[in-house]
C-alpha cells in the first residue's frame, strides 16, 4: 500500500495514496475522507504491508517503546542529520519505511536527547545537558511519586507531617505549586470536600472550631494576629489641660480599649455643661504613616466569643485608653443642657484638649444595675448619682427628638446575648470549652444614656463635616439599606439627618479615619477642606471606604460564625443520649430560634398557620460542625399566638438582628438594620442580616 507520512500537531500521521500529481497528492488517512497534501509537506513515503493506518500506528508505537535512547543517541551523527539516515545507521541500511517513520517518532519524542532543526532535521543534545535535563526529570517524577503518596495518606484520614508543617500556608494558597498543595487538592477532589474540610478528614486541625479559626486568620491575618507597632512619638503637652472636669467612663468589666467618656458641670444659672469626651489617636497619626497603614489594614477590632483580636497593639491602646487615673488627649464636644427650654441642648462646641479620667464605672456590676425611677428619683447610693441623673435627662430628649424625626418610638426591646467561654483570660478557646450564654434585655437605662450620647456626637461632628465640605466616611441610611458614602445624608432609621461613626477611634478605623478629618476641621474652620489629609472625590478615599465595608462585613460573618458555633456547643452539652429536646421560638417563616440562645435554625416541618413570636418544643439531634447546622423536629406546640397581630410585640426584623462587631459588652449604640425577605436566605445564613451598631 503506497503510503505517505506527514507531520500534524506533532505527531507523524499515515494516509493512503489515492491519487498522485505533481506537486500534492489525494490521500486517506484513517477515518477520514480524501485530504489534498502537498509534497513538501510529506516527511516520507513508500510502500508498507500494513493494511490500514491504524495498523501502521500501532507497529510505530511498537518500535517507539522498544527503542533505547542512549544507543540512539550513540548512533546520531555530530551536527545536523536527517532522521532517515540515522533510521538506516539503528535498524541498517535497508531500513524499511515504516522504521524510518519510528526513528522520526523516536527523535521528534526525546526533546531531552535530539534537538529538532528543520523539516525532519535534528541534532544530538550534549552529553552535559542530557545529564542535567535527566536528573530534572527524575526528581519531578520523585516529587509526583511522594505528592500522590501524600494524597493517598490525606484520602485515608491522616496528614502527613509535611502537610502539616505547611498547614497555614496551604489555607492561604501561598504557593499554588507546593507539593503539599498539589497533594491536598488531589485528596480534596477525591473526596469532593474543600482544601479545608480534607485538612479536617485528615486530622489537619484538632476539630473543626480550629478549622474555622484557622480558615479566617490564614484570610484575614496573613501575617499572624500579633499586632507589631512602634510607639508613638507624640506629645500632647501642648494641648490645654481641662482639669476643672471630673470626668468618667461608662463600659462593663471586660473592656479593655476606653475609648468614650463624660463630664456634668453645674453652671450658675441650674443648666448643666455636658461634656463627651473621645480618645484622640488620630493625634499621633499622619495618613499613610506606618500606623495608618496597620490600622487600615486592620480596619477593626475583631470580636468573637472567648477572643478579641485588637485593631491596634495593647500598648498602643494604653497611650490614648481613658483609663482611670490617667491624663489623656480626647476630642471634646459640649453642648449646654436644659430640659426645661423647648431646644434643650445649645451652645455646641468641639475642642481639641487633655482631660484627666476620674473613674472607670462598670456597668454590668449590681451596684450599677439602675432602673427608670433610680436615675429619675431620690435614690443616689451610687457612683456618679447626680451627673447619671443629667445624663439620663439629656438622654430622654435625644431620643425624642429621633423619635419625632422618626415619626414613631424607637423599638429597643429585643434581647442581646453574652458568651462566657470558660478559659482562662489569655489563653485562646480551643472549641470544647463549657460555654454559658446569658441574655439580657436591650435598652436599659445605662445602655440609653450611652447610646443617646455617643449618637449626639456623631451626628454633630457628621454635620460639622458635612458644612465645611470635608469628606468622611459617612453612614446613611435608606429605603435601599444601610451604606458608607463619602458624604452626608440622612439616617432614616436612627431619625438623623446626618451621621458617621466617630466614637470608637481605637476600636473601628472608620472612626479612627472620621477622627482625622474632624481634628483638620477642629483646627482650620473653614479652610478644612484644603487642609484634611483626605480630600473629596480622591481615589485613595473611595478605595478605603469600600476596604473597610469588605473588611468589617467579613469581621461580622466570622462574628456569626462563632457566635453559631458556641450555640451549637451549649446545644451539644445540653444533650441525653445525643437529642436536645427544648422550646424555640418562631421568628419567621421556615426558621426558628431557640428560646435560650440565639440559635437560628431553619425547619421546612413547622405546623402551618402558626403566627410569628409562637413557641414550639423542639428536639434536635446530629450536629454537622463543618456546616454549623443541626437536624431538627417539631414535637408540640407550647403556646400559639391568638392573631398573628400579637406578634408585633417584638417584630420580626427586631427578632432576626446579629450582633456586631462591637461586642455584645461593648456596643454603645443603637441598632442600624436591613431587613431580607429571603427565607432561605436567612436560613443558611442564620439569619445573619446586615445589622450594625454604632
């Protein structure tokens, strides 16, 4: 059979010669219908016994396996040869066509021993860079061999040490080409699990508390959660101390990072000076210095159950905390209270000074457990009596006034929970510690007087920006949902009408940024907007307003997470015999929460009709803590509702708020909400909305 034999995609392809003419021929290879090649494209032709391509194939594949490279290496000539001559100088000199075509298959596969020069030309590599090359080879096919034996170990249950020693660095993909990745992502396919789910199988992490963790720091904090800092060179012996102040905090005993305080000053005429006062480390800060650059790296603390990782390093926090006993620099606001005028509060004004911190008070100790009639009646055994008794006076007419703006009574009544993990205090949880969730209702007198203060400031200092024209990063709010803009617009929900985060600088780099533009506005007035270190409409301004939106949305999920996690551990060690049996609460459609802790779980099996606010036994059973879900059924329903209209009591949306980022202990304001309709969304979620405090 006349056959001819040309090169495609690398790689020598037979066809037989139908019909020849003079400068091409009309050949059929195998398969396929008549092809026209030109003759300088045919690298061989001639007559073969085979009786069809395939046929011819597979004998050249044959003579290919059995062909010893270094001999045919031996045999090539010095400098450039044709194949056919070294075809006929391996299998003699009346090589058939067919061993002509292996040679040129054999020369055109051994890049390592034959360079190729030309249209069935090639040269003989030398000896040194065959060695080379050789050696290369033999240690890729090393590392492939321990690779798949490390997958196979991770597919078995077990993490080879290596794998382990790379853990951190494998979750953060530091190196794609890493055997030890390589060899996780084979077992992760073989498995169908993530890279960190395997590293769970394999016994990677001690449970799945640490994979959670791990997975967010090797995210979150690349390079480690130690907050490395140098000390800030800064004095404030230049500002003017305000020493006539007898000035206090209020924040419950675990706070660490006083960054809020206050002062009451009688004047002559009975009206009262209130003063709130606001660590000042924008001071020590120039933008883009190196602890600019930490904390917008940071851009928060970050706040889980039994942890706090510090936006800035404890001794930094120290230099500017308002810790008692000490001389500070703050960031002031005063305003005249009479809550007999019709405009209760007059006469604002911010300063820029040191004040010297009285006290520390802690509110969650029993002595300062006050009620309504403690701060409105005779009763003053406690610390601070009097200025809480203005405070709280001043606080009742801040939130009328939101209300009315509002149109409608702020709804505070819906209850926050607190995490005891039982650890000691440094030490990190490990995720079987016993843990106790308490509950306590929102909207205490204490909480509103902070709140109410802290939102006065805010708003003022948004509006003082907001009239010199200097940009911030400003919270608003609206039909569309709460967002960060660079510039003011009303907070329909908290009945302001312009608002930015500025009373926690050491805690929230959105305050802390605020804080920068406010102590520009402070010192030049109206020429502010030529003089703060952001100016309006910078790129740099818009890039870190949407960092910081990333960066706290992905703090608050991981707070969920945890806070999630812990509620399924209390749920576990609540079990008999592996089954949870207690009462939930219906909080909307599809999905319930359980009474005693703020586990939300979705239930596709809840008795129809049933309104919201309705509570129901439940049993729950097999826990998944990779997935944080848990299986659960309906066993009765304890009390319906008579209408759903009962359940306005306590709304929904109020039902379905998270935590933020602030801490539970630490939160000093109210709630801004976005309310999803999206059941299932809120289900595999659990229920994490996008909820804020200030």
């Amino acid at each position: 059979m006349n056959t001819i034999f040309y090169e495609q995609s690398g790689k020598l392809i037979a066809a037989q010669v139908m019909e020849q003419k003079e400068h091409h021929v009309h050949a059929k290879g195998q398969g396929s219908s008549l092809l026209k090649i030109k003759l300088k494209d045919v690298l061989l032709q001639g007559d073969v016994s085979e009786p069809s391509s395939q046929a011819i194939a597979l004998k050249i594949d044959d003579m290919v396996a059995q062909a010893d490279l270094p001999f045919v290496w031996e045999c090539a000539p010095e400098g450039v040869f044709e194949f056919g001559e070294l075809a006929r100088e391996y299998f003699g000199s009346s090589a058939s066509v067919l061993e002509q075509a292996a040679m040129w298959q054999v020369l055109h596969g051994a890049p390592i021993y034959f360079g190729k020069k030309g249209r069935g030309q090639f040269t003989r590599q030398p000896a040194e860079q065959i060695e080379v090359a050789l050696a290369a080879v033999a240690k890729k096919e090393e590392r492939l061999r321990i690779q798949a034996g490390w997958a196979d170990e991770l597919v078995a249950g077990r993490a080879p040490i290596e794998v382990l020693q790379m853990r951190d660095a494998i979750l953060q993909k530091k190196n794609a080409n890493d055997i030890t990745y390589k060899a996780v992502l084979a077992a992760a396919e073989h498995l169908n699990l993530t890279v960190p789910q395997t590293l769970l199988h394999a016994g990677a992490f001690k449970n799945a508390f640490e994979l959670h963790r791990a997975t967010f720091l090797a995210e979150h904090y690349p390079q480690g959660i130690a907050a490395e800092l140098p000390m800030p060179q800064f004095s404030a012996d230049d500002l003017p101390l305000n020493d006539a102040l007898d000035v206090f905090s209020i924040d419950d005993s675990m706070t660490t990072e006083i960054d809020d305080a206050f002062s009451v000053q009688l004047l002559n005429d009975g009206r009262h000076r209130i003063g709130v006062h606001i660590a000042a480390p924008s001071l020590a800060v120039k933008r883009d210095d190196v602890a600019d650059v930490h904390a917008s790296n940071r851009m928060s603390t970050m706040y889980t159950p039994g942890e706090k990782i510090t936006m800035l390093p404890d001794a930094w926090v120290q230099c500017f905390s308002l810790d008692e006993g000490t001389i500070k620099p703050v960031v002031s606001i005063y305003a005249t209270l009479d809550v007999h005028a019709d405009v209760p509060l007059s006469e604002v004004e911010s300063k820029v000074e040191r004040i010297k911190m009285a006290a520390n008070l802690r509110h969650d100790v029993p002595a300062m457990q006050l009620t309504n009639d403690d701060l409105n009646g005779e009763r003053s055994d406690y610390a601070y009596a009097s200025a809480l008794k203005v405070l709280w006076q001043g606080a009742l007419k801040l939130s009328a006034q939101r209300d009315a703006m509002r149109g409608k009574p702020e709804n505070n009544n819906r209850a926050d929970f607190s995490f005891t993990i039982d650890k000691s205090i440094e030490a990190v949880p490990v995720g079987d510690e016993l843990v106790t969730i308490s509950q306590r209702m929102r909207g205490s007198p204490i909480d509103k007087i902070v709140s109410e203060w802290m939102i006065f400031a805010n708003v003022n200092w948004a509006q003082m920006l907001d009239g010199l024209r200097v940009p911030a990063l400003f919270r608003t709010q609206s039909n569309i949902g709460v967002r960060t803009s660079t510039h003011a617009q009303p907070h329909l929900a908290m009945g302001v009408p312009a608002y930015m985060w500025s009373t926690s600088p050491l805690r929230r780099y959105a305050d802390w940024f605020n804080q920068m533009q406010l102590l520009a506005a402070i010192e030049y007035g109206v020429t502010a907007p030529m003089q703060a270190p952001f100016k309006a409409k910078e790129i740099d301004l818009l890039k870190r307003m949407s960092a910081f939106d990333e960066k706290y949305k992905a703090y608050n999920e991981q707070q969920n997470k945890m806070e999630k996690y812990w509620c399924l551990q209390w749920v576990n060690q609540h079990m008999n015999d592996g089954v949870y049996e207690g009462e939930a609460i219906v909080v909307k459609d599809g999905v319930l929460r359980l009474a005693q802790v703020p586990l939300y779980i979705p239930c596709a099996t809840l008795p129809e009709g049933l309104p919201m606010q309705s509570r129901l036994k439940v049993r729950l059973s097999g826990v998944d803590w990779v997935a944080l879900t848990v299986g659960v059924s309906v066993v009765d329903v304890v009390a319906p509702l008579v209408s759903a209209t009962d359940a306005v009591s306590v709304p929904v949306e109020d039902e379905l708020k998270s935590n933020d980022l602030s801490g539970l202990s630490e939160s000093h304001e109210l709630p801004e909400t976005s309310t999803s309709d999206n059941v299932s969304e809120l289900a595999s979620a659990a229920i994490n909305e996008t909820t804020e405090t200030q």
